[in-house]
C-alpha cells in the first residue's frame, strides 16, 4: 500500500477544522445577515457538505446513512429562501459542525497504526453497524453495546482478522516457495485481500453463507472437500463458533491435515463478557465438540506473537491433532516454507519500444533489479524517432537480445514472442516499470497453481514525473474465472498487459487470435484465456503505470466504428466457445430461466443474455447468435415456445439497435 488513506485522514481532520472555523464565524453574523448569507451561499455549504460526506467516508464510518441521506435531501432543494427551508439549512449547518468535531476526536484520541492487513497507515475507528451487519455481529453477542474493536476505515478489518493474518504471518504465508492449502471458513474480505495480496503460495478456498445470491450451508460445502488436504484452517466469524454440530465437527477433523492448524480468532467480550475466554470458548457447543473428539485447544497471545498489541480487543485459539507446544508447531511451520530444490523456470520479459528516450531506461532498470534471477530480457525498438534506440543500447551488456527494427510495425511484441524461451512470458511497456519482487510472486503463483493460465498485479498510477496519480481505470480486486467473465461483461477490460505473467503457449495462442484486433486485444486476449484457464490478479501494486493523459488514441467515428465491430465480434465468438458450466456460473442470476439445465435451453439462454444487454453492439452479437440458433429446427422450437423469439423478433431488435 502506499500510504494514501493515512494521508488522505490527515487533510480530512485539517479540513473538519476548517469546517468549524467557517461555520463558527457565521454563527456570530446578526441573525438577518446570517440568513441573507446561508440564503445566497446554498451552493457552496452544499460543496462543504458533499466533501464532509467523503471524509466520513475516509474515517470508515460509510454506515453514517443519517449523515449522507441529509446531505442528499439538502441538495434537492434549489435554493432556502422561505423560512422553513432557513432553519432547516441552520440544522443541516449544525449537523456537519457536530460531524466534523466527532471526526476530530476520533484524531485526538488515537494515534496512527500501522493495519497488518492492508499495510497502511490509519487512525483506527470503532466497530461501526454498516462492520457489524457484515458479519451479524449483533445478533451473535448479547452484549454487542460493550463490545469495542479497531476497524481499518481502508480495508475494514478489525481485531480478529489481523489477529488471525498476524499469525498466519508468524507461520510464514506470505513468504516460502512451498504451496500451502488453505481454508477461511465464513472469511472476512480483509483477510481474504491480505492474501490474495501477499501470499502467492497459498492455494485458497472458501466456504460462507451464501454463493451466488443463494443460501448454501457450510456444512454441505465441508463435504464435498478431501480428506486431510488443509494445512491450515480460519475462522473469524464468532456467531459461527457457538453453534453446535457434530456433523459439521467430523468434517473439519476430516479435511485437516495430521499437522495443520484449526485456528479461530474472537472478540474479547465474545462469548459471555465474564473474562475467562478460554473457558467460555471451550463451552462454545461447536468447540466443545472439536476437543470433546480428541483435538488439542491452544490459546494464543501476545507471546507466542510479540508484536504491535492488535489483540487488545481480540482473542484467537487454535485445535491441532498433535499434542505439541503451540510455538512449537509454528516454528516447524515457518521452517517447513522453503525448499531450495525447487526448479526457478525461465520466464521471458519482453519489452517493444516506441519514442519513450525520457522512460524506458526506468523501465529497463526495473527488469535488471527484479529479485528472481532466472529470466531472459528481449527488447525491440520499433523505429523510434526519438533516443529511444540509444537509451536502449547502454544496457547492451545487460540485455539478453536487442532489436532495432528501421521500419515502424506498430509494436514488436508478436515478433519477441516467436523468439522467447521461457516457459512464463511478462510484457512490460517502455514507459511503465515494476517493483523489484514481481516476478518472483507471479512465478510463485504460476509454480504453485497449475490451473492459472495468466497471473496479473495490481497497479499504481503515475504521471510522467513518477508522482501517483489518483487513477481508477485498473481493478483492485481478485475474482473466480466466472466472476471476472461477469465482470468483463458488464465493465469492459480492466486487467494492465504490463502487470501480466502468462504461459507462453497460452499467450502465442491467444496472440495469434486477438492480432487480428486492432483497438481491444488486450481484452479480447484475457476473455479466451478464461475460456480454458484462470486468471489471478496478485492484489498488490507490483505495476507503476504510465498515464499520460493522452494514453488513448484519439476518439474518432472510425476508432469508435472499429471498437463497435471487433467488442460485438468478441462477444459473438466468447458466447459460441464458452462452455455451458462456466456461462452459468458467470451468468446464472441475469438468466430468462434461472434454473436451466437442458444443454439446448442454455444455447437460448446464450442469445437472450445478449440480445437483453443495454449495449447496443451486445445485442447485435446477439442477433448474430440467435439467427444460427434458428437455422436449427429444435432450436427454432424452443427459441418460440419457451423464450418466444422468431425471426421477425430478431429483425426488430436490428431496427432497434
């Protein structure tokens, strides 16, 4: 993390003082110039409210729905001219001093801490309704009032989770090159983003409430895993521990490894508020049943974790099958995260310049420091008509293989392709640059994850000069193969090629496709690799992007006119290919028939999705598709019996579009 949300949390309580000082000195004008300046300045304590709602927001309290429900109703009203509307500015006025002076004590009553989860710097909050309704946190403590917890207002964790990632830490997750299985029960997103962010070696998986808007239980999710396969299993959610089920106790003793660790982390005043966790815990029926079938209970604290006291309001035990010391069992653990015999594969950077003099020897720079040594650096210039070429060859000595090309062919990276080596391919363009362990975490995760077929990084933003930029054009956020096909559906390409590592094969394979695409072939290159493969976004900034305010090409009729064609092509093609299973995964809620099971029905389904779409060029792929369907006879049949569609309906969605 770089920092931004403690930044932004101090100019926010510079900007509450502010506040106070505005409003105080309009509280001392004569009641008659008090209202004819709230009257004529509506506009402008209207801006100071809308910016006092985004500092709630930087101090976590996004639950305030008073605060920002208030504001909404005041930027309805034009203007305060008659009286009613006069007092109820004077309230609204009143109303922002008193937040901005909760916020500031909240500044002056704690100080700046590191969070273990995200890795910022923050002024933690109390555990706010919006947290606590996440986790049903209210309905599981009956004295939910004196219960206190420090909530990251960046990434939402509290107590538990970094208690829990705190000891993870401690075993060594974020760091080895051994895989470890690992599995969150009812996990909380913070600890699920610390290790999507920090732990390329831990193959993860999840089982919660609720999947794909319907209720699944836990149980019968447990089930369906293998036997003795977890090194280490979490929990966080405390409502869930209390219950008893000794079904759902066979199953975890069932998948937990002979050495792996059940670990379960609570609030202090969790389960009684007597002050004797261990002993309430252990009463807690599901526990009691897990000791009652032969494990052992470990309290963890401070001592087996020295370190920066996030477990003042949080308590974690863990069940192991081995009686052993617990600082015992978590020492062998960190021991057992490295294996020196493991094969370091080559991997391929491949770098194609064009007019980037005043960048590209930062880009190259960031290839030559990376901390994984087994990689091969191809560079091309593509004629460039700056000093991209000289800038380049004072790395000669360093850089595997140097191409300069006299005629410009609108990027070299299909010809670096044909020549790489590796069995991993990273693409860096000539303006952006990596951070020096980027490579080692995607090899990590490619080594350890056979069934990813593409791995990317997160992204900082920056300006010619280097300085971040605040730039929301890049996900943050990690997601299942038919999560990111939804979300590529709906919100177009949002993955950097210069964070991604691919597997060579896949990406001349969907090179050779996508080439034939001149405005979107980064996007249509990720929709066929999750065709057949995962993808992976490490959710860590390891790419510094170049923004240029320029990065696009100019908006034409003719680039639109192109873009409009090759998105309504894609789509067209992406329907065709992909297989029933993965579209109802991805799309199984926006279905005519949410429950379709027949392989001919789902063909249907396909072309109903697209033709339903708001987007224009959506639609017509789906006319495209629909039109095939139709030259079938049972296809016709059921396109009009079920779904009634016929030809003449396809000819007036082409009117439509």
């Amino acid at each position: 993390m770089s920092g931004k949300m403690g930044k932004q949390q101090r100019d926010s309580l510079q900007y509450c003082k502010e506040v106070i000082a505005i409003f105080g000195k309009i509280n001392t004008l004569e009641n008659r110039v008090k209202e004819r300046y709230i009257t004529e300045s509506a506009e402008l304590i209207r801006k100071i409210g809308e910016t006092l709602a985004e500092v709630v927001k930087a101090f976590g309290k996004m639950d305030d729905y008073t605060f920002i429900q208030r504001i909404n109703q005041e930027s309805l009203s034009k203007s305060w001219s008659d009286r009613d509307d006069y007092e109820n500015a004077c309230k609204y006025v009143e109303y922002m001093v008193e937040t901005a002076r909760n916020i500031i004590e909240i500044g002056e009553n704690t100080d700046q801490r590191m969070c273990l989860c995200c890795q910022d710097t923050v002024y933690f909050v109390p555990s706010s309704p919006k947290f606590s309704s996440i986790y049903d946190v209210r309905n599981a403590i009956s004295n939910y009032d004196d219960l206190r917890e420090n909530i990251c207002p960046n990434c939402l964790s509290n107590d538990r989770d970094r208690l829990i990632i705190k000891f993870l830490k401690k075993m060594g997750l974020d760091k080895g090159n051994k895989p470890v299985k690992v599995l969150g029960i009812i996990p909380s997103k913070a600890i699920e983003h610390w290790i999507y962010a920090e732990c390329p070696t831990v193959i993860y998986q999840s089982v919660n409430l609720d999947l794909n808007g319907k209720t699944i239980p836990v149980f019968s999710q447990i089930a369906e895993l293998q036997n003795q396969s977890y090194d280490c299993i979490f929990c966080s959610a405390h409502f869930f521990c209390e219950k008893e089920d000794n079904d759902l106790t066979n199953e975890l003793i069932r998948i937990l490894k002979p050495d792996g660790l059940c670990m379960f982390s609570i609030p202090v005043l969790g389960v009684s508020g007597s002050g004797n966790e261990e002993k309430d815990f252990l009463n807690a029926g599901f526990i009691k049943g897990l000791v009652d079938a032969g494990l052992i209970l470990h309290k963890l604290t401070e001592n087996s974790c020295p370190g920066d006291g996030v477990a003042e309001n949080a308590v974690m035990f863990a069940l192991t099958k081995v009686k052993k010391d617990i600082d015992e069992i978590i020492l062998q653990r960190t021991a057992d995260r490295y294996d020196d015999s493991m094969e370091k594969p080559l991997v391929s950077v491949i770098m194609s310049v064009y007019n980037h003099e005043k960048y590209v020897s930062q880009a190259i720079e960031s290839v030559l420091n990376q901390g994984y040594g087994n990689i091969e650096f191809l560079v091309a210039d593509d004629c460039s008509a700056d000093g991209s070429a000289g800038e380049i060859l004072k790395y000669e000595n360093q850089i595997d293989q140097i191409h300069l090309f006299e005629e410009n062919g609108f990027g070299r990276i299909p010809f670096l392709l044909s020549i790489a080596k590796g069995k991993y391919v990273a693409v860096l363009d000539s303006d952006d640059y990596w951070e020096s362990d980027k490579i080692q975490r995607q090899v990590l995760y490619m080594e350890t994850h056979p069934e990813c077929g593409a791995c990317f990084t997160g992204v900082r933003s920056v300006d010619r000069n280097g300085e971040e930029v605040d730039l929301h054009i890049f996900t943050t956020e990690n997601r299942s193969s038919a999560e990111w096909i939804n979300f590529f559906y709906h919100n177009g390409n949002c993955l950097a090629y210069s964070s991604v590592m691919i597997r060579k094969e896949l990406h001349n394979n969907v090179m050779r496709y996508a080439s034939n695409f001149s405005i979107v072939p980064d996007y249509i290159m990720w929709l066929n690799v999750l065709l057949d493969y995962d993808i992976y976004l490490i959710e860590k900034e390891l790419l510094n992007y170049r923004w240029h305010n320029a990065n696009d090409s100019k908006v034409t009729e003719n680039r639109l006119k192109n873009q409009f064609f090759e998105e309504t092509y894609c789509w067209f093609d992406v329907m065709k290919k992909m297989d029933s299973d993965l579209f109802l995964r991805a799309f199984g809620e926006e279905l005519t028939d949410p429950d379709v099971k027949e392989p001919r029905d789902v063909l249907c389904e396909k072309a109903l999705l697209l033709l339903k779409s708001k987007k224009p060029r959506y639609r017509l792929a789906g006319l495209f598709y629909a039109y095939e369907l139709l030259s079938d006879q049972e296809n016709k049949r059921i396109m009009q019996e079920k779904y009634h569609i016929g030809r003449q309906d396809i000819y007036e969605i082409l009117n439509s579009i």
